[in-house]
C-alpha cells in the first residue's frame, strides 16, 4: 500500500516537472515571479490595512501636542487689539462705561423770590373840589342864593342847608363815604357819584336836598340861578356844591322851568 501511494505523489512532481521542462525556455522563472509578486502584494496590502487600523483605534499619547482650538486663536486677536496703556491720570479718557456712570452735577437754580403783589384800589376823588374851585362860589344866605340879596322868603339854599344839618343820616353818609371835612360836587347838571357809593351822589344827602326843594313854593323852585352854590353842615368844612352855570333849583328834580316862570 505504501508503494501504491507513492507512485500518484512521484508521478505528480514528475510530471509537474516534465510540464515545466517542456514549456519554453524561461517559462518557469515568470510563473515563479508573478507568484511572488501576488503574494508580496498581499501581504503589503494586509500590512497597510493592519497599520491604518492601528492609527485609527489606537489612544493617543499624552505627550503629543495638541492642536490649538478656536478659542486660542480668538484669544490672540484679542490680545493684538489691546487698548494703548493710559497716559497720565489727568489725561486718561474715560471708557463709555465710566461716562454712563459720571454724574453731570447740575448748577441749583436761584431761588426766585415770591412777590406778593398787593392791590389796593385807589378811591375816586373825582366828586371833591379844591380850594381854588370853590373860590368864586357862593355860600347859602349870602347874595346870589335868592330871596333877593338873602334873607327873603325864597332863599331856598339857606333852607336846603338848614335841612341838611337837622338830618342825622346826612352826617351818617358823609362819615361812611369818608368825606367829612371836604368840600363835595353834588350836582353839576347831573347828580355826580362819591366815592365808591353805588348810587348818584350821597344817597341820604341827595334825598334830602330833592325833598326839600320839591315841598319849597314854584316860584322859588324855577328861580334863575348862577354858577356854584355851597351848603355847609354845622362843622362848617364839610360843604356840599351844587349848580353849574345858568340853572334853577327844579332842575335838580329833573323838571325845567316854564317859559312863563322864565
């Protein structure tokens, strides 16, 4: 059996010999190189997938350099545009956040003074007669008044005057209007008011001098009479004026004169 089994080895390198001697000559050394060449290939190919498996499962080293991240490389733009190093302490710019936090002081505003403003109305004085108006007027009794030459039975001034002395409440509306002691326009053709009195003239007074004249005879009444004529109360300064130019007594009661009283 041992003999049997050896004759398909011996006959197979034989004839694998005696195939290669019977190629052409050289044949055999190419078959030999190109097997090499496929195995050589191989194994390089093997080794180079053995090496980029290592690169890429194996840890790094600690002590390699590592590669600067982005904010290395932000940190040295920053450092590049670093401010200039501050001048002198008088002269260094304040940053924007110091001038957000400076205090402009605002100077305090004078104090205005309040002024109270006071206002005191000034009294009308236009119903009081001076002096020197009252220098050519005549005064009740004298001549002029009526009654012919004063005296008579029409003197009508002197009792307008005598009336005006015997009423309390003359004195209390010449107290009242602060006219005591002056000289007063009653009438000029109108009844003037006094002072800050609502009415024409003196109330109390004109109502005294019109009730005596109403109840004084006609011919008295639509006596001619001319320029200014004083009645005075019992002090004697204060004094009441009344007429203006050509007038009779009816016309202080707004009644004027008939012709045939003319």
């Amino acid at each position: 059996m041992s003999g049997k089994g050896n004759l398909p080895l011996e006959a197979g390198h034989s004839g694998s010999a005696f195939q290669d001697n019977l190629g052409p000559p050289g044949a055999g050394a190419s078959a030999r190189r190109q097997r090499r060449d496929r195995f050589m290939a191989g194994v390089f190919t093997v080794a180079a997938h053995g090496i980029l498996l290592a690169i890429l499962i194996w840890p790094r080293s600690a002590s390699s350099p590592s590669k600067p991240d982005e904010s290395q490389s932000l940190t040295l733009v920053s450092i590049a545009d670093l401010p200039k190093p501050p001048g002198p302490p008088d002269q260094t710019e304040p940053k924007p956040a110091e001038l957000r936090d400076v205090v402009t002081p605002v100077p305090p505003h004078p104090a205005i003074p309040v002024l109270e403003v006071t206002t005191t109305p000034v009294p009308d004085n236009s119903d009081l007669l001076s002096e020197s108006q009252i220098a050519g007027a005549t005064s009740a009794g004298e001549e002029g008044t009526g009654g012919g030459g004063g005296g008579g039975s029409c003197d009508l001034a002197r009792a307008v005057q005598r009336a005006l002395r015997r009423d309390p409440l003359v004195r209390t509306a010449v107290e009242g209007a602060n006219r005591q002691g002056k000289s007063i326009m009653m009438w000029n053709g109108d009844w003037v008011r006094s002072g800050g009195q609502d009415g024409k003239g003196l109330s109390a007074v004109r109502e005294a001098i019109m009730w005596e004249v109403a109840f004084s005879p006609e011919s008295c009444r639509h006596e001619r009479m001319h320029g200014l004529v004083l009645l005075s109360l019992a002090d004697g300064s204060t004094r009441f004026a009344v007429g203006s130019g050509d007038w009779r007594w009816s016309d202080l009661l707004g009644v004027r004169g008939t012709a045939s009283a003319r």
